[in-house]
C-alpha cells in the first residue's frame, strides 16, 4: 500500500491492505492480531499498526511517500486458500474485479513483457 | 495460446485471466495483448499487486481458482498450453542475435517445464472439479503457497515503493528501492527480471526487454548485483522452474 500521509483514514487503511479493524484486533479471514493500541475515531497512525502488526514500513521521507508492506505471520503468502479480492485494470483503464467471476473455475496467469 | 485454450474449454464454466506484471504499465504490453486479442479479461498490473497477493515469483506463473473463489492450487509455474497455436508477435524476427542473446537462448533451451503435463491437469481440473487429484484441500493450498519471510514481506515493500517511483516517471528514484527488493527476496525472479528489463542496450524496442544485463562496454554502469544470464548459469538453467507436482509429496 502506498501512502503520502502515516495518518489515514480506517477505510484506507482496510481497502489498502485487505485487513479489517475489529474490536479483537485487525482481522483478516479467521486470522486476528491483537491490538493493544487500536485505532480510534477512524484514523490509523500507520508507525503505530505497522508496529504493532508487524508489518514492514519501508519510507523515503525525502520525497513524502511509503509504502506499507504485507504481513508475513504466517510465514506463507496466503492465509488461508480464500482468494483475496484483486483490482486491476485493462489495457483500456477499465477496472476488473476479480470476485465478479464467482461461479466460473478461473485460470489466472501472471506474464510479462520481459 | 491462452486465448485459443479458453476457447476450447469455453463450455466448461472456466474463464481465464492473464495479468502483465509491468511497473512502466500498459503501453509496454499493448502490442502483445492486442496481438492476442482476448476475449477474457487481460489485466495490467503496475504494482505487481497481484504477484503479493497469490505469490507469482517468476512468469509465467498461475493460480487456480474454484465456483466459490477457493484457491485450489497456489503459484507455480503455468507453460502455455501446447496444444493451441501460439498468438505471440515474434519480437526476434529479423534480429540478428548478438552474442548475449544467442548465450540467453542456450541457458533457455535448458529449461525444465512440462507444458503437456500441466495442460493434462488443466483439463482434468475442469472436468473432475475438486475430485480431480491436481485439486488441492484449503490446507494444502497454504502450506504450498510461497513462504514469506518479515524479510520477504520488507522486500515487496520495497518493490512497491519501486513500482511507484517508475510509474510516476522517476526511474533514478526506483532503482535503490528494487536493488533492496532484489536483496531481501532472494526466491524472486519476476522482481530481478522487472528491473533488468529496463536498462538500457544496444538494442531497441521490446526485444531490448530480453537482454537483462550490462550493455556490452558499459559493464561498470550496470546497477544490479546480478543480471539474467550470470544467475540463471549460476543457479542452473534446470532449476529455473520447481517441477510441476501433482500433490504434496
């Protein structure tokens, strides 16, 4: 997640990185991390949660912008085998969800142009 | 390929999503995706979210996903299937290869990967669902997803941050940020080969993408630990892809 503020708003910070603040902590799927300072009035201070969740903050201060890393907790890249939701667009700008293909088997595979 | 395959399989309820990891975006992809043509959703993906997300270390790499949105086998490497007619522009026509690129083509050719074996479990998946054997239990799929270390998980944040500065134009400002990528992920591939892929060489257009590594002359200006050539014949061409495994041994 890229950020140009280490204060955000609760809803940023959910969408960004696809954990939701509860009152046992930061949830994502069955997994939560206890919050002993949890947000409040619907902002997060980005130092505090990276700290407590640990997840990596990785700054360049001289240019005002971060970028807040994933968790590794479970020292897997999945948590658990529910495919998290993906936004991206086409070559158009068109954006496409990932979830709006329930339904069908998907094939999702990953290319570059190198 | 993946175009002719989907629509070989269309009647079978399977839809294929193909998404280009690319941090300068779509115009470097548009040639080959307009080539393909496709009629399922082609995705640009400038962040390489996708890649954090499902654990693509390498390309091409694929996830399976079910009717319920249940990942059904984690990342690994995905050939095109052989079977249907290839719908790439060849870049290489008319080039006279340069030395480095026919050295590319050797380690190239060494190259495991079995194209046949995972079109074949491809097919059985769609037809058999999760009675298939290549389908794998909720458990399985975590266990076999990527391992991501506090150093690995440090390292796409580094890329990220990366993404962002060649996105927004600043190619100078990216590169610390990928060369601390490069450290921190050692089992990256996709990370290495995105950076290399920008710098310049004595060739141009998108075949220029392929040489990935110092410009002959201008070896001390190379900003990368390592290049393409140099770490495939380090690590072993034939260790390039894991194996393709049916089920956890």
């Amino acid at each position: 997640m890229i950020l140009d503020s280490l204060d955000v708003s609760q809803d940023a910070f959910e969408t960004g990185t696809g954990w939701e603040i509860k009152p046992e902590g930061a949830c994502k799927g069955d997994v939560c991390i206890p919050l002993p300072s949890p947000p409040e009035a619907g902002r997060v201070d980005v130092e505090s949660i990276a700290d407590q969740m640990g997840l990596p903050l990785v700054g360049d201060p001289e240019r005002s912008v971060w970028a807040l890393g994933p968790e590794s907790v479970g020292a897997r890249t999945l948590l658990s085998a529910q495919a998290p939701e993906l936004r991206l667009p086409d070559l158009n700008g068109n954006q496409f969800t990932l979830s709006s293909l329930r339904g069908s088997k998907v094939v999702m595979v990953a290319w570059s142009p190198y | 390929m993946w175009q002719a395959f989907r629509e070989d399989v269309a009647d079978q309820g399977v839809e294929i999503v193909t998404v280009a990891l690319e941090t300068t975006g779509a115009e470097a992809c548009r040639q080959f995706i307009e080539a393909a043509n496709p009629a399922h959703p082609s995705l640009i993906d400038q962040y390489h979210k996708s890649a954090e997300l499902f654990g693509f270390v390498n390309i091409p790499n694929a996830v399976w996903i079910d009717e319920d949105g249940m990942i059904v086998r984690p990342s690994e490497p995905a050939p095109a299937p052989p079977s249907m007619k290839a719908d790439r522009p060849n870049i290489f026509a008319d080039l006279v290869p340069p030395q480095r690129l026919l050295d590319i083509m050797g380690e190239a050719v060494k190259i495991r990967s079995n194209p046949a074996a995972y079109e074949a479990a491809l097919r059985d998946w769609f037809t058999n669902g999760s009675q298939s054997q290549f389908a794998m239990t909720p458990d399985e799929v975590v266990n076999r997803s990527q391992p991501r270390s506090a150093d690995e998980a440090r390292g796409q944040a580094n890329f990220e941050l990366a993404a962002h500065f060649e996105a927004n134009g600043d190619h100078d400002a990216a590169i610390p940020y990928y060369r601390e990528a490069h450290r921190l992920t050692p089992e990256n591939f996709s990370y290495r080969r995105q950076a290399w892929s920008l710098e310049p060489n004595e060739l141009d257009g998108p075949v220029a993408r392929f040489w990935q590594g110092p410009a002959v002359g201008a070896e001390d200006a190379w900003p990368y630990e390592g290049d393409w050539l140099s770490d495939v014949k380090a690590m072993g061409a034939e260790n390039y892809y894991p194996e393709f495994k049916a089920e956890q041994a």
